[in-house]
C-alpha cells in the first residue's frame, strides 16, 4: 500500500500444471500429487537405492525374509539397543581431563542416564552423538565443564548444556543439583528435538 492509500493489484500466482498440460484443480488434486511423488522419487533413484539394499541383503540371506519383523523391530535392528547399566556406563561417558572421575555432575548425569526410558536415551544419544546409534567405548562421549567467564559462573544454573557431535563432546555446566541437571538437559534435548527433527 502506498503513502496515499491506493495499492498495487498482485496478480495471483497461475495454478500448477501437469506435465501434459492440464491445470490442478480440486477434482485432479490427488492424481497430481501422486504425479509429483512418483517425479521426486524418480530424480533422487530412490528404486535404484532400494534394489541396491536389497541385492547386498540377498549376499547374506533373502532379503524378503526381513517381512518376519515389524516396522518398530527393524528399526531397534537398524538401531542401537542403547541398553546400559552402570558399568557400562562408565565406560562409555567419561570425564574429560578437567574433571575427575568421581566429580558429582558426572556421576548426577549418570544416574540421571540410568533413569531414561528408551525415547529418552535415544534423544540424549542423538543430541550428543548426533547418531542413533551407541558410541563404542573406544569413542565414548567425554563430558567437558562448560567454559564460562567469572559474570557468568553466578549463573550457570540458567546455562544449558551444548554439544560438539563430531567429537561426542558434551560440555556440561557445572549445576549445584541433580534436579537443575535433569532439568537443563532435558530442555536442551528438547530444543534439539523441535530444532532439527
């Protein structure tokens, strides 16, 4: 709209077209989705990544075997089983060399570990890892102090957690609770979540 009130007229964008020509309307809707799928899965070859999937499964076994499972058990096949206990854990989240083994953040993120459910601990490993999958413990995740200035130690209990996943660096700040802990990770693993899934 213009100073003196008067706008410009925006012509409306024309509809789609299919590719022989006719336009989409409500009636066509449907058939012209499916067209699109059908162009978009033709340009990333996607049949030519499934037929390579399945002539490497049939190196092993037939790859029409793999119907005995559902779509949940494929995926915790494809997937780690991400199960631990505390021995495993102290294998797999280590201190980084500025905090000592019994320091109390690490063994609150432990515990804290221990109690997550199955969605949980995928999102934690997905946060730090950037993987779906369990770090072995020649790459375990190392917990580093969060680096702050002198202002901002007053303040650390506001502070997330932060991440470097190339590395599977967790860089925690050092909270005065297990309950700040469980609190700030959780928020930060949710941010991820919402973030990038």
């Amino acid at each position: 709209e213009f100073a003196d009130g008067s706008a410009v007229a925006r012509a409306a964008p024309p509809p789609p077209v299919c590719s022989d020509g006719w336009q989409v309307t409500v009636a066509n809707l449907q058939a012209y989705a499916e067209e699109e799928l059908r162009s978009s899965l033709s340009m990333l070859r996607v049949e030519e990544q499934v037929e390579a999937v399945r002539r490497g499964i049939s190196c092993v076994f037939p790859w029409r075997m793999l119907s005995v499972f559902s779509p949940e058990e494929m995926q915790q096949k494809l997937w780690s089983d991400l199960q631990w206990d505390e021995i495993k854990l102290e294998k797999i989240v280590r201190p980084g060399p500025m905090w000592p083994e019994d320091k109390e953040q690490i063994n609150w993120l432990r515990k804290e570990m221990l109690a997550m459910d199955m969605p949980q601990r995928r999102a934690f490993i997905k946060f730090v890892t950037a993987s779906v999958c369990m770090p072995p413990e020649e790459n375990p995740i190392i917990v580093h102090p969060q680096v702050t200035s002198r202002k901002d130690m007053e303040d650390w209990d506001r502070k997330l957690p932060t991440c470097r996943t190339c590395a599977n660096y967790l860089y925690l700040p050092p909270y005065s609770s297990h309950l700040i802990l469980q609190e700030r990770l959780g928020k930060a693993i949710w941010e991820e979540h919402i973030a990038f899934d």
